[in-house]
C-alpha cells in the first residue's frame, strides 16, 4: 500500500506502486503504457532520488533532462502523470511541500508536423479514387472512417448489426484490440458511446456490402493480425497516385472533423461525431480552424455592419 512507504524510499518506487495501485485497470491499456513509459524516464533521469529530497529544483531537474529529448507538449504530458503521484506523497506527508508549484515546462522545438487532413476537393479526390468492389477490401474501410469520423479501433469493430440502414445510422459501442491480438475492447470513454448518421449514399453501399455478412463479427478483421500501418501504407499509395497530400487513417477522422466545421457544424454537434469527452478536446484539436472561422466571422459582421448605413 501506499501508505506503507518511508521518507526515504526512492520516488521510482512510489511512482511505480502508485501507477499499479491507481492507474491499473481504471485506465485504457494504451493510457497504461504511457505511464509505464514515463516510470521508466523516471528510473533513468531520478534513479537513487529519495522522497524527502524531491525539492522544487530536484523536481524542475528532472523535467529538464525530459525535456532535452521531447516537445514541449510531451513534456507537459509527462509533468502531469509524474506530478499525480508526486502530490499524492505530498498528502501522505513523505515530501515536505509541493515540488511541482512553478514548475517551467521546456522542450525541444517542434519537429516539422504531417499534413493532418485534407481539404474538400482532395477528400472528394480521394473517395473517386478508391477502389470499391463487391467484396470487402480496406478502400471500403477508408471510406467508412471518411464518413464517419471513426477512430481506427471503432471502425475495425464495427460489424454489420452495428448499422440501422432505416434511420441512417452505424453504432459506435466497442472498439477492437488490434495491438493485443484482437477481440472486442470498450470504447474509449463514455462519449465515445455512439450513434453516427450517415448519409444515403453510405446506407445504400454498405446495405449491399454487408447483407450475407455474419452479424456479429466486425466487417473488417480477417483472419490474420491488423495491422494500422498496413492500411496507412495503402491509403499512402491512393494519396501518392492521385496527387494529393499523404496522410494517415487517423488523418481522415481530422479531415472529417475539419469539413464538417468549415461546412457551418456547430462545435458541440462535432465533437459528439467524433465522440469527444469533452468539448475542449476539439477545440484544443482544431483551434486553428476554429480561428480561421472566426476571423471569417469577423469579415462578415464587418460586411453587415456596413450594409446598414
């Protein structure tokens, strides 16, 4: 238990039986290894540091040896699951105050980033350009996850009783655990939970694709492993032949995203498309959007305000 730590244990230790006793089986697997990753920065960057010494400058060291190798946001990232336990050592009185108060947040300047989404005329490029016969192929996963807004997990679980063609709906309730040998996993979080609408072009394909399909097993998996770099890889070679800018299968739920706010789509109505927890998730996500709306907001009530004279 916790409270059975000294003053003079070491942080590594207390950090890593306070990620078991907290964090496993109350988090998702993939937010699991992050803090198993992190432990292990800690062993290498504080390995003999003892509770009582993680001063505000002993604390301050150690997220700047993070920081000579990560962005600034990894950084962040790492700061706020290491200071979860460094706080709770500080309730249970093994650090004397607070090591994390003002704590400056470094890091090496960003790498130049991917292209995350495309723009309407290369999506709907994209879409003519795939492949979409009578069998099931990952072109028709590539198209649901363009429609959808689907996280990759959330589009391999979906199976054919997951769609209402009569209300124009496909039900997001599971995801798959492709990293872990597959099989059905909870989704995400609560607001991941949901129902999508889809438009009729989608309801007719898919109607057709799916109809001798067994109901419960997800459309996608075949028999062998998924793998998200295989799909990523064709996807790669459609955006290669046609002309338009590489990105990823997580791109397209970008794209997704992206259009539907250029198209007028309220925040909160996007952000439960995509099955956010919260709505600053998306705005965090496309703040540059977001921005770039509002300064066209600008120019139109300027446009307005100047019809009245």
């Amino acid at each position: 238990m916790l409270n059975e730590f000294q003053s003079t244990d070491h942080l590594v230790d207390y950090f890593n039986n306070w990620v078991s006793v907290y964090k496993e089986g109350a988090i998702r697997d993939v937010t699991l290894s992050k803090y198993k990753m992190s432990l292990k920065w800690v062993e290498k960057l504080a390995p003999d540091l003892k509770l009582c010494d993680v001063s505000r400058i002993a604390y301050q060291q150690i997220i700047n040896e993070y920081a000579r190798e990560h962005e600034r946001q990894t950084t962040m990232d790492f700061h706020h699951q290491l200071k979860g336990a460094v706080l709770d050592a500080v309730d249970e009185g093994l650090i004397p105050r607070d090591p994390t108060r003002k704590v400056i947040i470094k890091g090496k300047t960003p790498s130049k980033k991917k292209i995350k989404y495309l723009n309407q005329f290369e999506l709907h490029t994209l879409l003519k350009g795939l492949d979409l016969g009578d069998q099931v192929s990952w072109d028709w996963f590539i198209l649901l996850i363009a429609k959808t807004g689907m996280r990759f997990s959330e589009a391999l679980a979906i199976t054919p009783a997951d769609f209402d063609f009569a209300h124009q709906t496909v039900s997001v309730n599971k995801t798959w655990n492709y990293k872990d040998g597959g099989g059905f996993s909870p989704t995400k979080n609560k607001s991941s939970v949901r129902k999508i609408q889809i438009d009729w072009q989608v309801v007719m394909q898919f109607a057709t694709l799916v109809k001798d399909l067994p109901q419960d097993r997800p459309i996608f998996v075949p028999n062998e492993k998924v793998y998200n770099s295989t799909v990523n890889d064709i996807l790669e070679s459609h955006c290669n032949k046609l002309n338009i800018p590489v990105i990823s299968v997580h791109g397209l739920r970008h794209t997704h995203a992206s259009i539907l706010l250029f198209a007028g789509v309220s925040l909160p109505s996007v952000a439960r498309r995509l099955g956010h927890a919260s709505m600053t998730t998306t705005q965090k996500t496309y703040l540059h959007i977001i921005q770039e709306l509002e300064n066209q907001d600008v120019d139109l009530v300027m446009r307005s305000l100047s019809n009245l004279m």
